[in-house]
C-alpha cells in the first residue's frame, strides 16, 4: 500500500509548510489526484485519518480530494483525448504514438491552517 507512504509524505510538507507560516494547527489538506495515479482515494483518507491523528498539527485535519482528469496526446495527428475512455490509441487518428499529458500526479493544493 503506498498510499501510507504518501500520506507520511505529505505529512511531513504539510508540517513544514505550517511551521514556516508559523500557524498553529491545519484544518485542512486538498491533494489533486490524477485520474491513472494508481493511488486509491478510499485508502488514501484511511492512511490520512491514522497518520494526522499521530501529528501534532495535523490532528483533526480533514483531507479533500480533488481528481485531475487523464489526458493523453496523440504524436500522429496533435489531438489530445481522454486517457481512460480511449486508452493509448488515438481514437482520431488510430495512432499508438501516444503519451500521458495529464492524470498521474498526487499535487498539494491548498493547505488550510490557522
């Protein structure tokens, strides 16, 4: 499970983003989750609820997930399409030179604190 991963990692950004602002607590912590990141919401706000809870400034904290669509572009012919009804051929073109534009990140957003 590398959601727990993920979650001391954000963790750790989140502590340190707070201490540096010198803010007392977080309230709050939104990721953008690509679409094909392989990561599991579900398991994500599970670790997040155990591990802030373990935290001084994040105990409490609500995590919110904000889901970035997968988008892929076709070398063939330019178009850009969605990754996940389409897969890696171009649906306009039929092309399989094809890459991932958008979709597999795990982005910090916004952190709420006070």
């Amino acid at each position: 499970m590398h959601e727990l991963g993920i979650v001391f990692h954000v963790i750790d950004m989140v502590e340190k983003a707070a201490s540096e602002n010198q803010a007392a607590s977080v309230a709050s912590v939104t990721l953008e989750l690509g679409e094909v990141s392989g990561v599991v919401p579900d398991y994500l706000a599970d670790c997040w609820r155990w591990a802030a809870a373990k935290s001084e400034l994040a105990s409490g904290s609500e995590l919110r997930i904000e889901t970035l669509p997968a988008v892929t572009r076709c070398g063939g012919c330019g178009a850009d399409y969605p990754t996940v009804a389409h897969g890696r051929t171009c649906p306009r073109c039929g092309s399989g030179d094809t890459w991932l534009l958008t979709g597999n990140e795990v982005n910090i957003k916004e952190i709420e604190a006070y």
